[in-house]
C-alpha cells in the first residue's frame, strides 16, 4: 500500500516546504532540503510524490553514444514507461549541469502517464516548452546539451544522492516555490498531521501580526493567552 493516501495527500496541499523542514528539523533531520534546484513550471501545482529514483554516473565516450537510447531497457527509457504514477522521478546528476537529464519529450510523457513530477540536481533542456506545462519540474538549470555527453544513466529503484541530499525510494517529496523537501518515509504520515496543524497555528499567528500584535508570547507561543485566543479563533473559523 503506498504511504501517500489521499486524506495524507489532501493534507500536504496546504504545507510549505518552510513548515515540513521546521519539523524534521524538532527530529533531528537537517540534511534534507535539496538545495541548488527551483521549479521551471510555474503553471504547475505543487509538488507532492514518493521518490522514484534514477542515479547517473560519468558518461564515457566509447560506451555513451546515441545508439544507447534504441534499447528499451535503458534505465532512462524504461524509468519513463514504467514508473508508478502517484511517484516522483528524482535524478542524482551528480550536480553536473553541463548537459540535460531529461528534455521536453520525455516530460511529456511522464505527464501524460500521469506522474506526479520531476526533479534533478542536474540540467533540464527545452526548458520553454516545459515551462509551459502544468507539471512539476525541478531542476538546477536551463541545460541544452544531451545528457550522454555528461551523463551515463546507470540504475533505478536505488538509493541516490539529490543536490547532497540522501534520497531513498519512497520517500516524499514536496516541492514548492522555496524548493524540494525530502520526508523519509517512515515519516509520512506523522509529518503530515502535525504540518497541518502548524499551517492552522501559522495562520492564526499572521492574523494577529497583520493586526499589530507583537511576536513575543505569540510566536512562538509563550502567553497562556495565546492557547485561549487561538482556541477562540479556531472555533470562530471552523478548523
């Protein structure tokens, strides 16, 4: 059963990756931003999926030619036709961004299977027309050059690296205009409630400051009085 369910899925609508990195943060977990990546979409919803993952080695000039994508086992090709479709591709380019890991056909085809996005530490090419597309693209740079020039995919299904962060299959990635959080997935569903209480808190809390109150006993929240009025205001809103 994927840990992703819907009610886990409608309460990550709402989350920012700000709140998701707070909490792992109160765990422990300081590694699990993946910086350096930015979303080329912007027509898209959020990014919210379990990770797929496809890892890259340096590409070698005897091996890497164009005639590697006429097999159908290619690890690139078959990620792209075989993936689930509630899971996100997560590809560690090594941060190389010299060349592509994916290109506009291959987006296209991701979305049309119905996948929930894509990311990479790497390059993304036609980078305009994917722009365009209501789907989720993460990638550290605009990137012309073909991937096998850099890049020689060498498995899936794996434990990677993402911009220096560990990405193990089935983790959750969210993905929103700050970048991409990575949730391990054991995870899931305790972050996700507890975010979702933390966005209501955090609304409560820009009110009053939109307001002209002062953050000291309000954020965080210090005063008895605090719990009391948020507990009205909660009433008062219906969440």
């Amino acid at each position: 059963m994927s840990a992703l369910t819907p009610d886990i899925r409608a309460k990550l609508e709402n989350v920012s990756t700000a709140t998701l990195t707070t909490l792992l943060f109160k765990r422990g977990f300081r590694n699990l931003f993946i910086h350096g990546v930015k979303a080329i979409t912007p027509k898209a919803k959020r990014l919210i999926g379990l990770a797929y993952t496809l890892r890259h080695i340096p590409a070698r000039e005897d091996i890497d030619t164009p005639e590697v994508f006429r097999d159908p086992e290619h690890p690139q090709r078959k990620a792209v036709e075989t993936m689930p479709q509630d899971h996100v591709l997560v590809m560690d380019c090594r941060q190389d961004v010299l060349a592509a890991s994916a290109g506009g056909i291959l987006v296209t085809r991701l979305m049309r299977r119905g996948v929930a996005g894509l990311v990479s530490d790497g390059g993304i090419r036609d980078s305009g027309d994917i722009g365009a597309m209501a789907f989720p693209v993460f990638c550290a740079t605009p990137s012309a050059p073909a991937n096998i020039i850099r890049h020689r995919t060498i498995d899936a299904g794996l434990p990677i690296s993402c911009g220096g962060v560990p990405v193990y299959p089935g983790d959750l990635l969210v993905g929103d205009d700050d970048g991409v959080v990575v949730v391990p997935a054991h995870l899931i569903a305790e972050i996700a409630k507890e975010a979702c209480e933390m966005e209501i808190f955090e609304r409560f809390v820009m009110e009053r400051v939109q307001a002209g109150d002062s953050i000291v006993g309000l954020y965080p929240p210090t005063h008895l009085e605090t719990f009391e009025h948020f507990r009205v205001w909660r009433a008062e809103n219906g969440v």
